[in-house]
C-alpha cells in the first residue's frame, strides 16, 4: 500500500465515480490528513501537452540524436504512429526505453516561458 507524502501515514483505497475508473487505475486517500493521490491509466501519458514516459509517466526525459542501439525501442501502435508523422525520439532514463513523440519536453517549454 502507498504512503502519504505529508504524514506518511498509510493510504487507503477510495471508491471511484464512473468516469474516474476510465481515468485512473485508483484512488487513495490519507485518513489523517485527507490528502488524495490519484494513479492514472498509462493511456492518459498520451493526452497531455507535454511528451511523457508511455511505461512510468515522468516528464524527465531526454531526447536523442538518432536511435540508440543498446536501449529497447518501444513497439506500440501509438509509437509507429508518432514516429511516421515526424516525431522526435526520446529517452527514459528510468524504464531505459526510446519512443517517438510529436510533444515537447516539459523542460523545454517551461525555459521557453521564463525566457520570453
């Protein structure tokens, strides 16, 4: 079971609406401090205005020049689709897997922001 970030107490299982079961996977909820935390489908990665992980959802990724050979490709519908309309290819660091995405790194648009 996870932990709360702010008490660290154990978060317990809350029942989910209709329209949250096609969102999330679950729900939790700290009895102490009422914090919620809210663990999404991996197909909701691809909704998103910024490029994130398919496999672990973190938005700190790196991109890459060309493909790498030691590292595994993703082999998924949504990354073929990607890759022929033009994406660029991208890096996990923590699932160690490259995938093509047409988004932008969070990173990128976030220095774009407090540069202009």
């Amino acid at each position: 079971m996870p932990h709360c970030r702010t008490c660290g107490e154990r978060l317990y299982r809350v029942h989910r609406t209709f329209v949250e079961r096609f969102f999330y996977m679950g729900i939790f909820k700290c009895p102490q401090c009422k914090e919620v935390k809210r663990i999404a489908r991996r197909y909701t990665y691809y909704l998103g205005e910024h490029c994130r992980c398919p496999l672990c959802g973190t938005h700190r990724l790196r991109a890459l020049a060309e493909k790498d050979h030691i590292d595994r490709m993703l082999r998924t519908p949504m990354n073929t689709w990607n890759r022929m309309r033009g994406g660029q290819i991208y890096h996990c660091r923590y699932c160690r897997v490259q995938f093509y995405d047409r988004r932008p790194l969070a990173e990128e648009t976030s220095a774009s922001r407090m540069a202009g």
